[in-house]
C-alpha cells in the first residue's frame, strides 16, 4: 500500500520537522496551519489585495497618459536628467 508519507522524500521529512521543532509544534499540527481552513479557501479568486494592488497601480500611472512609449532604450541623459 503507497501512502501519502511514502510519497515525501526524507530530505522533506526532515525540513518540515526541524521547522516544527522550530515553532514548538508537532510536525502534524505545522503542516496542519500551512493549510486553509477550509476547502474553499483552495480554489483559485480574487481577493481584496489583488484589487487593492490594482487600484494602487491605477493611482500611480495616473498623469503618464501623455509621456512618450518605451522605445526599449534610455539615453544617459534620459537616466540621468534628474541628477545635477
């Protein structure tokens, strides 16, 4: 019979249980916080960060409508231009 923990290389083993060790935790209950509450938290979503993230990006391009396309090369002066 092939069970799950045959499946995990003994160099793994070893990870999760001196990262266990580490926090003070058996090695069932350190993997056990590495996985989602529930079964929903699995699927792949949206989630506030992401829109946050958006919005955030949104706001920084604001006013750059106008400035010229990346013609994939600077000039020194262009890198420099700020610098006295």
């Amino acid at each position: 019979m092939n069970t799950a923990l045959d499946q995990i290389k003994p160099e793994t083993l070893s990870i999760i249980r001196s990262q266990a060790k580490h926090l003070g935790l058996s090695a069932d209950e350190y993997l056990r916080r590495l996985l989602p509450a529930d079964e929903q938290e699995l699927g792949l979503k949206a989630d506030r960060e992401d829109y946050e993230f958006e919005q955030d990006m949104t706001a920084f391009a604001e006013g750059t409508e106008d400035l010229p396309d990346y013609d994939g090369k600077y000039s020194r002066e262009d890198i420099y231009s700020d610098h006295d």
